[in-house]
C-alpha cells in the first residue's frame, strides 16, 4: 500500500495521493464559487452541526461543511474531527480540498480517518490532519466536508465507558458487547487551523502561549516524595469547574467523560472531583 504524502502543495492540476483511494466527487467551479463558506483564519476553530437536510449541492448527496482558508500564509495544520453523538451515530468524513479557482485539487476518504478515545473534554471521534501548503498567488483555498451513500452503509464500533472506566482502575473490562455508531446524514464536525508562521504570538500573556523556561515550573497538588499537599493551591474556580463538569457529564450518562475529567482533576492535586463523582455514580 502507497504511503500517504505528509504535505500536499494545492495548485489547479494537481491532486495528492489519497485522491486515488475513492471515487472523486462531482465539482462544479461555478456552483461551488457560490457556497456560504465559513471563514476559518490561522490559529481559530469551528464546529459545524450538521443534518440530512442540508442537502444543497449537485453531485454530492451529502450535507456538507463548507470552509474558506487563507492560502497565503504559508503551510496549513489542519485538524478536522467528526464526533460520536448519543454514543449512537456519527457522521463519517471526506474531504474535497479545492484551490483559489475552485478546481479539485486533492481528496481524503473516509478511511483515512482514524478513531479516537475520549479524552479530557473531547469526545469519541473520527479525526485526520493535513498538513497543505499553498502554491503562490493564492488568497484562499476551500475544503469541502461531506459523506457518501457507502459509508452511510457501516457503523463505527465506540468502546463502552464501562470497559475503560474499568481499565483506568486497573480492574478487568466487564464482558459487555462495545457500543455501535450508526453511520448517519447527522453530525457535528470540528476544525482546528494553525500555520507554521503562528507558532510565537506577541503580547499574549495566556499559559500556552509563554514560552519554555529553563526554570522548573512550580507543581500544583501533592509532593511526590513527602506526599504532602504543596503550599500553592489550585484555585477554587478550577475546582468548581472540574466538578460542575462532572455532574452535567453524568446528568448526560456519559460516565466516561466524567472519569476522565476526575483523572485530569487529581493530576492538578484535586481530590472533590473524584468525591463528586462517586458520589453521583451511587445514586444511579
């Protein structure tokens, strides 16, 4: 099996290995030049929702979602997600990327996305990224999200929260069956964009931006070797939120949502967010 390409440089003629791996959808220039594209700049994300009635565009019997990129930029890091809803169905992505003439320059089917656990505050889902760099002369490309009649056929088989509650105690999975995602016309799909030139922000004062140190970080929670709570406390905001995040996850019987969020909370030294939880897993 061909290796898949780690950049694809979008130019007209020019489509990128995946595109061989399923049939290429119908695109009409014309057609598509009139779409309500969503914009999407460096370093910004969006969640699109979307259902079997958005059936708007000839030679695609599919919702889409339809996203506009600055192409002039440099390369492009792209995540884009599709997420399990109700632990019953989701909406199985392909992708249709277009350049600034809006001719098809590259494809990604739906087996190229992998599966992926929930974790933290991001659910189950069918994730891929793209890394696409532009060719000169470009001020936009386009992606096109949508779904086909065959992957419409399966189903996507989602871990059941009980088995990886159990895991993440150590104990044995319980013999219950995993749940199955019908595949659906119904969905929510997520994009993420960044771009090699965005990697420094000035006058960005936010954690995640500051830059390493050579300094040690203080830790927050318990000393390792005393096992003596450190003297700079998690903030009680952070508290609350850990563990309003956990009874509105169990409010929605998504116990695995709640169990990571506790294991998140203990790693930052907070024990009430495990209480919270067990306290609402006996009342079920």
């Amino acid at each position: 099996m061909k290796k898949w390409i780690s950049s694809t440089v979008l130019s007209f003629g020019l489509f990128c290995s995946a595109a061989s791996y399923a049939a290429q959808p119908h695109i009409n220039p014309q057609v598509v030049s009139k779409l309500a594209w969503q914009e999407i700049g460096l370093s910004q994300q969006q969640t699109t929702t979307l259902d079997a009635q958005q059936r708007n565009l000839s030679g695609i019997d599919s919702p889409i979602a339809a996203y506009r990129l600055p192409a002039n930029q440099g390369t492009l890091d792209i995540t884009i997600s599709s997420s399990v809803e109700d632990n019953d169905h989701i909406f199985v992505p392909n992708v249709a990327v277009l350049d600034a003439n809006f001719n098809l320059a590259a494809t990604y089917p739906a087996n190229t996305f992998q599966f992926q656990n929930e974790s933290g505050l991001q659910s189950n889902r069918l994730s891929k990224a793209l890394q696409l760099t532009p060719t000169p002369n470009q001020d936009y490309i386009y992606l096109l999200v949508y779904t086909t009649s065959e992957d419409l056929q399966g189903s996507t088989t989602v871990p059941h929260p009980a088995k990886l509650y159990a895991k993440a105690r150590g104990n044995q999975p319980p013999a219950i069956d995993d749940l199955q995602a019908k595949h659906s016309l119904n969905g929510k799909i997520h994009i993420e964009v960044d771009g090699k030139q965005s990697a420094q922000f000035i006058g960005l004062a936010l954690p995640e931006f500051k830059a390493k140190s050579t300094v040690e970080p203080q830790a927050v929670g318990r000393n390792t070797k005393t096992g003596k709570p450190l003297t700079k406390p998690v903030e009680q905001e952070t508290e609350q939120y850990f563990n309003n995040a956990i009874r509105n996850a169990m409010k929605n019987n998504d116990v695995n949502r709640a169990m990571n969020l506790v294991n998140e909370a203990e790693q930052l030294g907070l024990s009430s967010p495990r209480k919270t939880f067990i306290g609402l897993v006996s009342q079920k």
